[in-house]
C-alpha cells in the first residue's frame, strides 16, 4: 500500500508542467464544447452567473471599470438575445428590465457609488433563479 501511494505520488510530481499555451487552448476548447452543448436555459444561467460575477467584482469600481464593462457587455447581450416572435410582452418587460439594469451600471460608476451594483446583483439573482429552475 505504502509502495503504491510512493508510486502515485511520484507519477505525480515527476510529470513535467504542461505549457501554458496547451492549457489555455484546452481551456477554450472545453468552454467551446460546453456551450454548444448547454441548453438555451443552462446558457443563460451562466451568463447571468458571470455577470454577477463582474458586478460584485472587487475591481468593479476602478478606476478602468474593466468588471463594469464586461457586465454591462454581458447584460447587452442577453437584451440583444431576446426573441419577440415568441412572446411580445415578455420580451419587452425583459429589455426595459436589463436596460434598466445597463442604466445603473453606467450610473454607479459614473457617479462612483457602488451601492448600486448591490441592487442590479440582486435583480441578475433573482432572474437567474428563474432560468435555473428551467433549466433543471
């Protein structure tokens, strides 16, 4: 037992590091496959996820805004993903909703007051929540 774990542990440590370039194109190509993959509800979860992700971010009020600007990317493409030919009222109330959301995020900034993130965090929650449970 102890020879196998001296084994184990030695396959482990003597495996050269794999390049960087590899893992990051291995990395792609599973986000890749992953996404073409996911169910339309599963997709938006995790698009709502990494919004979220950007508005609660540590560097979200920087001076760069760099979270900021990725969120506010993210909440336009999900308004720009809307299909009104299946349901006209709710794709409206959904893109008042997230231009809403976009608003506060350009005002948050803007004005450099984070208190506003906590409000468009908490709304992304709570309609991620909803696409959960449908993609579920």
């Amino acid at each position: 037992r102890r020879r196998a774990q001296r084994l184990r542990s030695h396959a482990v440590t003597s495996q050269p590091p794999l390049p960087a370039s590899l893992l990051s194109h291995v990395a792609a190509a599973y986000r890749k496959t992953r996404v073409a993959t996911s169910s339309d509800a599963l997709l938006l979860v995790e698009v709502h996820d990494a919004a979220i992700a950007c508005v609660l971010s540590p560097g979200a009020m920087s001076e760069a805004g760099h979270p900021l600007i990725r969120a506010h990317a993210l909440i336009s493409e999900l308004q720009a993903t809307l299909q009104s030919e299946h349901d006209p009222a709710l794709a409206n109330e959904l893109s008042s909703f997230y231009d809403a959301l976009l608003q506060r995020i350009v005002e948050a900034y803007l004005q450099e007051q984070p208190e506003p993130l906590m409000g468009v965090a908490a709304a992304l929650r709570e309609l991620r929540s909803a696409w959960a449970h449908l993609s579920h």
